[in-house]
C-alpha cells in the first residue's frame, strides 16, 4: 500500500508504507490507523487475540469490532502478549508526517500535532529518493578524496583507460578480445 504527498515545493511523491505499520493499516485502513498512531505511538499496549476489552483504550478509539481486528493481525504478525511479552506501537513520526501532509496540513502543523520542530517534519516529508542522494554523493566524493590521498603517497597509481584498442587486444572471430600468444618470461624483462 502506498501513501501520497505533495511535497514543499509542489511535487507530489508516493512511498511505500513502512512494514512496521503495514499490519496496522491492513487492520484499520489507513485514516483508523494514523488516528491510532497519533494517540499511542510510543507506548506499550498489551494484546490479547479475540478477547477485546470493553473498558480499553484502544476500545474506546476504535470500537470494539476495530479493536479485536487490530489484535488479531498483531498477534498473526508476530506481535502482542506472546511469552509474556507486549507491543510498543511504533513512533511512525515518517508514516504521519506523510499523512498528515497529505489530508493538507501545513508544516507548523504537523509539527504541532507531532509535538517536534518543522525541521524534523520537512525532512521526514523528503521523498526517499532525495534522501539518498545525499549519501550517495558524499561518498563519491569521499572515494575520490582517498583515491587522490592514495595517489599523492603513492601506495597506488592513477590508470587512464585506453582511448584505442592495441595491437594486442584485438577482437577475434567470434567478438571476443584475443589474448596474446606469448608472454615475456621473467629473464626477458627489463626493469
């Protein structure tokens, strides 16, 4: 399942919805979900398959029938009181700014609702994209800088690649570089 902004400066992106609140969504549907997710993220919930709790907070949000839905996808996911264990609802700070964005709230906004800065909201609403170029230039430009460091001390040297093909690497028959026939033994070389 997607979800679908627009972005700051008027482009519109889609992402996929995280996994950790796909069982959520698929449970509640997205609005019922992002409603969930604003009132408990963060906290520990314990989750008991079919038994919904008429007093329950997650009842009294929800509704009894949306309640015992959302348990059972949990515990079929893998979550809930399993072994005595219980379920933190996730933070999803990317999934509601996102969401958020796009029910056409402002930054100040979401940032407002999120209880976080408009800092924090603009760069979870970055596409994912945009969030990797970054990465990837910097580490360009990080391996350029240690292939030049590494030049200038001369543990390795700069190759160009050959602007025409030499006599010895010529194509055979079948398109293939020929290898050469012979090699020059240790004894014939000249250093």
């Amino acid at each position: 399942m997607n979800i679908s902004w627009q972005n700051l400066d008027g482009s519109k992106h889609t992402a996929l919805v995280p996994a950790n609140i796909w069982p959520i969504v698929e449970a509640l549907g997205m609005d019922d979900a992002a409603e969930f997710l604003l009132h408990f993220r963060g906290r520990h919930l314990y989750i008991n398959k079919g038994k919904g709790q008429a007093r329950g907070s997650v009842t009294k949000l929800l509704g009894s029938e949306k309640a015992t839905r959302l348990a059972k996808t949990l515990t079929e996911a893998g979550y809930g009181q399993q072994n005595g264990k219980k379920y933190r609802v996730p933070t999803a700070y990317n999934f509601l700014c996102r969401y958020l964005r796009s029910n056409g709230f402002n930054l100040t906004q979401i940032a407002a609702r999120l209880g976080t800065t408009d800092v924090t909201v603009r760069n979870y609403l970055r596409s994912d994209q945009e969030l990797q170029r970054p990465r990837d230039k910097q580490h360009k430009k990080n391996l350029s800088t240690w292939i030049d460091e590494a030049v200038a001390l001369g543990l390795v040297v700069r190759v160009e690649p050959p602007t025409t093909m030499s006599l010895m690497s010529y194509p055979d028959h079948t398109g293939h570089l020929a290898r050469p026939t012979h090699s020059i033994s240790s004894h014939q070389r000249k250093d």
